[in-house]
C-alpha cells in the first residue's frame, strides 16, 4: 500500500494512460515488508524478529535523514538549471 500511495504521489502525475495502468500492476509483485526487512538487515527471513525489524528501521530512517538534504539540494539546482522536465512519459 505504501509504494502504492507514493507511486500516486510522485510518479503517476508525469505517467501516461498506459504507464498509468501497467505500473501499479506490477507493484503487486513486490515482496512483503518482511523481505525488504531481512534483505537490508542481512538476517535470515526465518530469524528475523522484532529487534531486527527496530534496527533496521532505525537505520533507514537515519539513511533517508541524511540523504534528504542531498535531495533538496538536488532539486534545486535541477529547477535552477532548468533540467526539471515535467512532461507525460
């Protein structure tokens, strides 16, 4: 549901009627939370338990608090330099 929601948010608007309708579809193939969990807390999906899952949040939302001044940066210079291209896909 999450990368549903952040498919519509950011995506959708610069998609197309048939990228529009294809990607969402293929959202549904993405592995459950629990994957993505174990995958970057390198543990075992069997093993995984709940002070996993709290580290690996924990350092995810520090990575994407570090990450996000980098993108504002980004975004500005890519508006400053006129590189934004807002066109349908």
């Amino acid at each position: 549901e999450v990368a549903r929601e952040a498919y519509d948010e950011h995506l959708s608007p610069y998609h197309g009627w048939m990228l529009r309708t294809v990607f969402p579809a293929s959202l549904s193939q993405m592995p459950g939370q629990a994957v993505f969990l174990s995958k970057f807390g390198e543990v075992e999906i069997e093993d995984l338990d709940r002070e996993d899952e709290a580290r690996v949040v924990k350092e995810l939302r520090l990575f994407s608090e570090t990450l996000e001044p980098l993108l504002e940066v980004w975004k500005e210079n890519f508006v400053k330099l006129n590189l934004e291209d807002t066109r349908r896909v």
